[in-house]
C-alpha cells in the first residue's frame, strides 16, 4: 500500500521564490516576486518591507484577496499553480539619503536606473551585470540599501536605455560563508487513522475562514490612507484640490516648493494607491484628483 506522509498534507512547497526589486530613476522602489503555491492558504516572508496598501497578488493571472502581517503575507490559491506578487517597497528618507531593508535567506536580484547613485555595496554578492542601462546586482541578504537619486535627473517613469557616466571598476573580495539549512527528519512510514485527516481538513477550512473574515473586518474598520498616507501625501492631495482639482505637476512643485524627485516619488505613489491620475499633455504631466482621504486634509499652516 502507498502511504502518504502526514507532512505532504500540512507543508507549504519549499520552492525559493524568485525575487526581483527594482530602483526607478525617481527613486521608487518596487518588489516583484514569483512563487509555486499549493492548493489552500499559503504564506511567504516578504524580502522587503511594503506599503500594504500597494500589494497585489495574482494566482494563475487571477487577482486573489491577501493578509499582510508581521512581514510575512498570507493568501489562498484555489489550485496548485504560480502565484505572482508585486508591492511598493517603504523607503526611509534622511537628509537626501533613501534607504531600505532586504532580508537574508534569498537569493535577491536588484535592479538600479542609471540615475540612483548606490551608496552601499552589498556583501554577498553572486553576480553583477547591465542589463540595457541599468545595474543588476544579485546577492545575499539581510542588506540595507542606500542610495540618491541624481539632482538634475528627470522624474519621468521612463526606462534610460543610454549610458554617460564613468564606470569605476571595483573589485570584491568575498570570504567564504556557509549558510545553515534547516532539514527536517521524515519518520518512518506509518498508518495514519483517517479520523485525523478528516479533522486536520476541517480545522484548515476554520483557519482560512477566520482570516478571510479578518481581513474584511479589518478593510472595514481601518481605512487604508490612515496608515499609508504621510502629512506630505496629504499636503499634495490639498493642494491639488485647491487647485480645482487638477494641477501640472510643475505648478504643483512651485507651489509646495519640492525637489522633483521628492514630488514625483509621492506622486506616483498616490497614483498607485488610486487618489489621482497622472495624464501626459504633451511633455508635462498633469494631476487629477480622484478620492480625498477618509478622514479629510490636515489643517493649512
């Protein structure tokens, strides 16, 4: 008789996923990952830190309703199949110098537009290659990664496929790291009393459930700008409604008096996070609120 492992039934795959974080030339900062699921709920620590707000999950192209928690994300995928993530990674920002973590553990690839300058080299590195512009590094974590954008750099989401600067050669000294693997011992094939399967199937569905129920009460408790929009994101939407409602984003920088590159990081990301619309007239970009935030603008100093 072919016995199955209790394990098989309650263990996530072990597949590594497949990580990728790109640095834009304005700055922004997003993760895409790609994974195998198993049919049921799934779970997988996310190698950066998100905008919980930003994060979307697809199972088979399908979007799929997900829980974010202490740095791991949790979701259910109807059938065994590849999943596809991508967030905006939470980026810290202290006297011109942007910064953010990686976890260790995975194999990371990050990805950096031609106009960030990259402040820190990562230890671990695997590999390092240009791919149509831009610098690929893949490595090893935990990192923590700082880097600024270039002052005179357009914040335009467009790709640079040309390179002016000098290419100062480095060279890396690795040392040797050993990297401790967990293994888990199988025991001995035995008989497994149906009675327990059954009841291990029923307390999965209870989990799912309960999750689901909490994600819901959670959407509907705490709105999402409360927690992802900064004064600055708000002061923006303000003025955009000053404004009528819509505004260039030149006029808009005038007026608050922002780096490009500060203005457009937060302007993408309200864009993202659907509080306006950035429509293209001829070279400028132009800034249509949407949706105010939940609990109003903050006072004008």
């Amino acid at each position: 008789m072919k016995i199955i492992p209790l394990l098989a039934l309650l263990l996530l795959a072990s597949q590594p996923a497949t990580i990728l974080i790109t640095i834009d030339s304005s700055g922004i900062v997003e993760a895409y990952l790609s994974l195998r699921t198993v049919e049921g709920l799934n779970e997988i620590r996310l190698p950066a830190e998100p905008i919980p707000e930003t994060i979307e999950v697809r199972v088979g192209g399908e979007c799929v309703a997900a829980i974010y928690e202490d740095g791991i994300l949790y979701f259910f995928s109807p059938a065994p199949g590849d999943a596809e993530i991508s967030y905006m990674v939470n980026v810290s920002a202290m006297d011109n110098i942007l910064s953010f973590g990686i976890g260790g553990g995975v194999l990371t690839k990050l990805k950096i537009s031609p106009q960030v300058i990259l402040l820190t080299v990562p230890r671990n590195i695997e590999g390092i290659e240009y791919v149509k512009g831009d610098l690929v590094i893949e490595f090893y974590g935990p990192e923590r990664i700082e880097y600024a954008v270039r002052t005179g750099a357009a914040p335009q989401p467009t790709i640079t496929t040309t390179r002016t600067e000098t290419v100062t050669s480095i060279t890396i000294t690795q040392t040797s790291s050993t990297y401790a693997t967990e293994s888990i011992e199988k025991p001995g094939a035995r008989l497994i009393d149906p009675t327990i399967i059954v009841g291990l199937i029923v307390i999965i569905i209870i989990v799912v459930a309960a999750l689901l129920a909490y994600s819901k009460s959670r959407s509907r408790s705490v709105p999402g700008e409360d927690h992802a929009l900064t004064k600055l994101d708000k002061m923006i939407l303000e003025a955009i409604e000053n404004a009528g409602g819509s505004i260039l984003q030149g006029e808009l920088q005038a007026a608050l008096g922002l780096p490009k590159t500060t203005l457009w990081r937060h302007v993408k990301k309200l864009g993202k996070l659907g509080y306006i619309q950035i429509v293209k007239e001829g070279a400028l970009n132009r800034l249509i609120l949407l949706k105010k935030p939940g609990r109003g603008f903050p006072p004008s100093s």
